[in-house]
C-alpha cells in the first residue's frame, strides 16, 4: 500500500475551448457571473479587486450536495496564462480549498487545464472527497467551455 503525498492529491481536468486566452481569462475573473454556469456556485461576491481591477478576494456560496458552504478564496493572477487561488477564511465544512486554471495556446483556441484540492474540517472518505472534486472540476470545465464558446 503506498501514500500519496499533498502534491499528489489533487484533481486535475483538461478541456479545449475554441476562444483567445483573454476571453476565456475574461469568463474567468467574472465571479458574479458563475451562478448563471459554475454549476454548484450559488453565489459569488467580489470583495476586494487589485490594481489591474481583477479580483482579490471572493466570497463563494457553494452547494456541491454532500459539500456545501460560504468561504472566502484570495486570488494570483500571471496575466492570461494561469490564475490561482486559496482559502483566505475558511468555512464551516471547507477548511482548505486551492486551485488553479492554465491556459495555453491551442490552434485558433485555447487548453484549459484546472486543478483543484479541497480539505474538509468534516470526516469525510477519501473516495467521496475525490469524487466530489471531480464533479466540481468537470462541471466548471463544461459550464466554462460553453460560456466562453456561447459569448
């Protein structure tokens, strides 16, 4: 039997969307806007925005089923090229949650690559936690797709 370490137990996803890395990016740091297509975002409120007027601080409403909560990620935004996150307050279930979108010139498109670990104050089997995860990530990475492609 072997241990995964921390770096390892993350869920990762990929998906092709035929857009520029801009508009993509621009469907991204669009947080009021993930209810109408994050799937189990039921809300999102900018709380503090950066120079370059994209967010810092974001409140979210999650409902994913077995995992719902409000909590407060704190974002890193390289230009076009990739945003990341973490937890900056914590929710009641969700002790711990970081992610990361890439984007990378495809053809005329662009590949989306998101990876997503989430840690929860709440006992909760290691195979549910993975599944729920990859519900998340897969649900954000179609709702993204035809977003950005339905603009």
């Amino acid at each position: 039997m072997h241990y995964r370490g921390r770096m390892a137990d993350r869920t990762t996803s990929s998906t092709t969307i035929d857009a520029g890395r801009a508009d993509v990016m621009a469907v991204i740091a669009d947080f009021p806007s993930y209810p109408e297509w994050a799937g189990s975002i039921k809300k999102a409120e900018v709380l503090s925005t950066g120079d370059d007027g994209r967010p810092l601080t974001v409140r979210f409403v999650l409902d994913a089923g077995m995992i719902s909560d409000t909590y407060t990620l704190g974002y890193t935004w390289q230009d076009d090229e990739s945003v990341s996150w973490q937890v900056v307050e914590p929710g009641k279930m969700i002790s711990d949650l970081r992610g990361s979108y890439l984007l990378a010139d495809k053809g005329s498109g662009t590949d989306v690559t998101y990876e997503l670990t989430v840690d929860l104050s709440v006992p909760m089997i290691g195979m549910i936690k993975r599944k729920a995860e990859k519900v998340i990530v897969d649900t954000a990475l179609k709702g993204l797709k035809k977003r950005v492609e339905g603009r």
